[in-house]
C-alpha cells in the first residue's frame, strides 16, 4: 500500500481546518497570525492513521498561489462546501485546479451540516451535483458531516482509509524530486524543508542538488509522520534536515532533486488548456503567472500563429518564463491570470529544454503531438529523434522524460535493436543516437563535401573544423564527430588525419593538368639535392603561374607524392627515399654522421642538407645526438 497524501480545497471559512481535526485530531493552524484571524494563511500538515496525510490549504482568494503548492502533489481530493453559503468563488477556482492538475479521485464534504435545516441540505447537495458534473468528482460520495459536533466525521474518516488502500504503489526507479512547500530551521539540527516526494527515493547521507539554484547539501536525517526513517519514496510526505546550506538558502519553491539529472531552464514547450470559465481571452505573448510544483513564476505564452486561445480551448504553446525552474515530460502545472490574479488554465510540460520556436512548423506540430498523445516508447523514440543539436547521457534523458536509468535503457534497446538507434561513446559517456539525427546532419556534412571537391578537385578533402563550420557550426563538437564517425562505417566518407573527404572522391587531372603534373614531378625527382626548390622557385622553373603549381603541389602532396621540408623547400617522394636509403646505409656502418658529412655524402648544401636531417628527425629514422646524427632503434 503506497503512502497517500489528501489534500482539502474550498472557500475561505467552509471549516476545512476544523475538519481536519475533527478527523485527525491535530489543528493545522499553527502560526500566531492564522490563529488570531482564524483563517489559513500557510499549508498545514496532519496525519490520517499510518499511511495517509492530509494537507490543508487556504481558501482566501489570496492565497490560492499557497493552495495550488499544496495540491500539486495530492492523491485525493476533499472539496469541502459549507451547507449555509454553498457553491462560492473559492470552491470553483479550487475544483478547476485540481482538474488541471491531473487529480483523479476524490470525496465532496458538505460541513456544518448542523446549521441548517434538512429540505436546504438537500438544495445544497443538489447545487453541489450540478457544481460537479463533467469533472472526476462526478461520482465521488457526497457527505453531510459536522466537523464542529462530530455527526457524519466518522463515515467520512472511514471512506478516506478505504481510498488510501487503493492508492496505486507509485514508481521509484525515477530521479529523485520534492517540490519544497516549507523550509525552516530547527534549534539543534538546523535546516529542515518539507514537501511530498515527487519521484524515486532519497536515503540518509545522500547528496541532493537544490534546483534551479544548483547548490548541493547532503541529507542529515529523514522523518515520516514525525518518526525518523532510512528513506523515503514516491509519495511519501517527507521532512528533510539537511547538512551544508543555511536557512533563507532554500524556500518553497525550490526542488530538491538528485544531483546530475536536471538542468534548469527557462523555456518549456507545453499543451495548454484554458478553462471554459476563463474570463479573458488568451492572447499570444500574454503575461501569466505559472505555478508548477511549488513554484510561482512569471511567464509569457507563446501561440502556433499568434492566433489567440478563447474559453475552453487547448493549444500547444510555448512558455517562456522569467526565472529558471527544472521540469520534467509530463509535468502538469496551473496558470493564473497576472492580474487580478485567477485561475484561467493549466496544462502539461511536453519539452522541458526546446529550442525556441519562431513559428509551429507543421513538423513541429506533429512531433508535440507524439510528446502529448503517445505511449511511452514512442515517446522516448520521438525524443531521441528530436534530439539534434547535442548529445544527451541516459542521466540527462532520464531527468527531462522524468524516468528512471535502466527503464529508459531497456526503452532504448528496443530501438537500437530494431535499427532507428545506434550506441555511441563520448567522452567515457554512453549515449544513443537517433539515425534521423545521423542523416540529417549527414546530409549536411555530405552536402558540404560535395561542393568542395566541385570547387576544389585537387584537394584530397577539407579539415575536420573548416568541415564543421561549413556543415554543422552550431551543434555540439562531440556530435558533430558521432555523426562523422557514423557516415565513415558506413563507407560515405573517408578521413585521413583530420582531413575529410567523401569516400568517392580522388583527385583526378585534366590532360592540361597531367602535364603541368609531369613537369613537376619531373623536377622534384631529382637527384641534385643541392637544388631543391621552393614553391616559388618552382613556378619560376616551369614558367608556370605561381596559383596553378601550387594547386598542383598540394595535390601531390595529398597523394604521398610530393613532400614539403623545412623552408618550405619541395622534393619528390622518390628522391627523399633515395636520401634516406643512403642517410640509413651509413650510419647502419658507421653508427653517426655530422651534418657536414652528410652534405659532402649527398653533393648537397648546408641548407638542404639541414632540410633532409630535419625531416628525417621528424620522421623518427634520426635522432640527434649533439653535432651528429644517429639512427633510432
């Protein structure tokens, strides 16, 4: 049986908080301020047997920006209605978000039952089934109850116990989450917040990160309906002691998530819904406040179109917000109007970390309507799909899709298993790649070669960096070689040292070419080294156009024909291999060779000599040794 946490809504003065006393026997207004007005200001916490709390929200329409904190985790609702005022303002505003918030189940209270006679109860029950209709508490059991005499409390408190048995176990392999609705600090042990535990599970002495802030405490001590435990999971209420923040460090609003999962961000793509009983018009670009989680945040709603969203109607939109959270696929959150403040509409977090959209393109539209509609393996798949300016770790995947390492690792096998993925290394790093990611940018990269080698078909290929510039500027530099890496196994590029070139590509001459070529090679190969010419003196020989031999040299070069030494002076491969057969035949028999020796050995001069030497030094066939040279190994 999992921990179940119900949470009361209605108007102001409705007795939601002697309810729950009447229920639990504990008063949930605890600060001066709520007892000397007699209203809810703050959340308050009971406990209903061993496995249920009940959190109580205020019912002032000030402070519903506290109450959508408290019930933005609840299990069961308790909408409680007072048989002398009725349906009120605060009863519809709370009903709506409960609805927004994705609350299933529920009970409808209608207290001080004893204040009225029994034809109005029946008035009120009837309003009350009316208020209801079309929503999840449709069906709920009405009750007539007195939480000031106790009549009906019983009946009440008994429904409530048999709810919490059917509360569904809830999943812990995801990433650890508590929205924070209370921080404070305790003499002797000092900070300690509060929240219902989102997602997974946190035990003593482990290490949280506060989001979106990024600072990270370690957990001193857990507490469960007051007792002390090892650990606590998914639905659990939770206080928290932690170790290395201070108090004002951390309030409601915060998260405390673990750490390496969620990066903060100040955009989400969203599926948005504004109530039918919205007062306004949702114009794109309007100011809201957003409340998700715990937190209450500026935000602007973004449009497909700029086309304004009326009472009643749904719309993906993109949120842009003022201030950083961390969300997750999924996440459902409440939106208020920026003034007066009222609750117009809510919605659900499709991306928590999109691009920002200039304009709904038609596929984008589509892959929001996976994110929104689809089951969970083809969600993941649309992810990865969409995926395409950086490479994502499975701990970053399974922090935006909310979901634990090894659910998402089965979900991806799955799909590099039937081939739309394949597994990539980087960085020491695991990480899937979507084959729509690795064409799209290998279209790209293939797209840039092939205007290369039209413009340039003496060169053998383009450096990796020029490459990514031309290709792929803007993505992430380790994805940029997954997807080189991709297209080279698959035979559609070739790449020779960090120069790239597509695989079909050689460098071919035009007969004008060939014999600038033979006049070239005739030159460099050449067994006077005391002549070895530069690039300059060699369009000098030729009489040839200095651009033209210079091409043609650098081709060469790339074909292992042509080789370039110190002083920029040229000399065919031929002729270097001659020298160095004789370089080698010489100091195999007599163990060392000055430079001086070598130039008399050749019939060359000092600076060629010293050309060769260095070349061979950087080769690893020689080595200096003081004034001479000896060979290596």
């Amino acid at each position: 049986m999992a921990h179940t946490v119900i949470g009361t809504a209605g108007h102001i003065d409705h007795g939601k908080t002697l309810l729950v006393k009447a229920l639990t026997g504990m008063d949930t207004d605890q600060a001066p301020e709520e007892r000397a007005r007699g209203i809810t200001i703050e959340l308050g916490f009971a406990f209903l047997g061993d496995q249920a709390t009940i959190i109580d929200v205020p019912g002032h329409e000030r402070f519903v920006k506290t109450m959508v904190a408290g019930v933005s985790t609840i299990d069961v609702a308790m909408l409680v209605i007072a048989a002398d005022d009725g349906v009120m303002p605060q009863s519809r505003e709370h009903l709506d978000v409960l609805r927004l918030l994705g609350v299933e189940r529920g009970v409808v209270v209608i207290n001080k039952a004893d204040l009225v006679e029994e034809e109005w109860l029946d008035l009120v029950e009837e309003e009350v089934r009316e208020f209801v209709r079309g929503s999840f508490l449709a069906q709920a059991e009405i009750f007539r109850v007195s939480a000031l005499s106790g009549a009906g409390v019983d009946s009440l408190r008994q429904r409530l116990l048999a709810m919490v048995e059917d509360t569904a176990a809830k999943r812990t392999d995801a990433p650890f989450r508590l929205p924070v609705d209370r921080a404070f600090g305790v003499k002797g042990f000092g900070l300690v917040c509060t929240g219902t535990v989102q997602a997974g599970a946190l035990a003593e002495g482990d290490r949280v990160e506060i989001a979106p802030e990024g600072r990270l405490a370690r957990v001193r001590r857990l507490q469960q309906h007051g007792a002390t435990v090892q650990e606590v999971r998914a639905g659990d209420r939770a206080a928290i002691n932690l170790a290395g923040v201070e108090q004002g460090q951390i309030e409601r609003g915060n998260s405390l998530v673990a750490s390496g999962f969620f990066r903060p961000t100040q955009m989400l793509d969203a599926e948005v819904q504004l109530l039918a009983s919205s007062p306004m018009t949702l114009a794109s670009r309007s100011r809201v406040r957003l409340h998700l989680g715990t937190r209450e945040i500026m935000a602007r709603v973004v449009l497909p179109g700029g086309k304004p969203l009326t009472p009643g109607q749904e719309s993906f939109a993109q949120l842009r917000l003022e201030a950083p959270v961390v969300a997750a696929w999924g996440d459902r959150f409440v939106l208020r109007r920026y003034s007066p403040a009222l609750t117009i509409g809510g919605g659900r977090v499709l991306n928590p970390h999109p691009a920002k959209h200039r304009r709904f393109e038609l596929g984008l539209l589509a892959h929001l309507q996976t994110l929104a509609s689809a089951d969970l393996p083809e969600v993941v798949e649309c992810w990865l799909r969409h995926a395409d300016d950086r490479l994502k770790s499975q701990q970053a995947l399974a922090g935006e899709l909310g979901i634990g390492v090894e659910r998402l690792a089965g979900l991806t096998d799955a799909i590099v298993a039937d081939g739309r993925a394949v597994r990539v290394v980087s960085e020491g790093q695991p990480h899937v790649l979507h084959l729509d990611v690795c064409e799209h940018w290998g279209a790209q990269v293939e797209a840039a070669l092939a205007s290369f080698h039209r413009v340039q078909p003496l060169k053998l290929g383009l450096p990796r960096e020029e490459l990514r510039n031309l290709s792929a500027r803007y993505i992430q530099p380790e994805l940029f070689d997954c997807v080189l890496r991709y297209l080279e196994e698959a035979g559609r590029i070739a790449m020779d040292g960090a120069v790239v070139r597509a695989a079909s590509h050689s460098i071919r001459f035009t007969p004008e070419q060939e014999a600038l070529r033979a006049a070239v090679e005739a030159r460099l190969n050449t067994t006077d080294f005391a002549n070895l010419p530069t690039m300059a003196e060699l369009a000098h020989a030729l009489d040839a156009p200095l651009p033209q031999v210079t091409d043609m040299v650098q081709a060469l070069q790339a074909l292992g024909t042509v080789a370039a030494l110190e002083g920029g002076l040229l000399i065919h491969c031929e002729a270097l291999a001659r020298a160095r057969t004789i370089l080698s035949d010489v100091l195999k028999r007599d163990g060392e060779i000055t430079v001086a020796e070598f130039r008399t050995l050749i019939g060359s001069n000092r600076k060629c000599a010293m050309a060769l030497l260095g070349h061979f030094d950087a080769e690893g066939l020689t080595a200096r040794r003081g004034d001479v040279r000896v060979l290596v190994g």
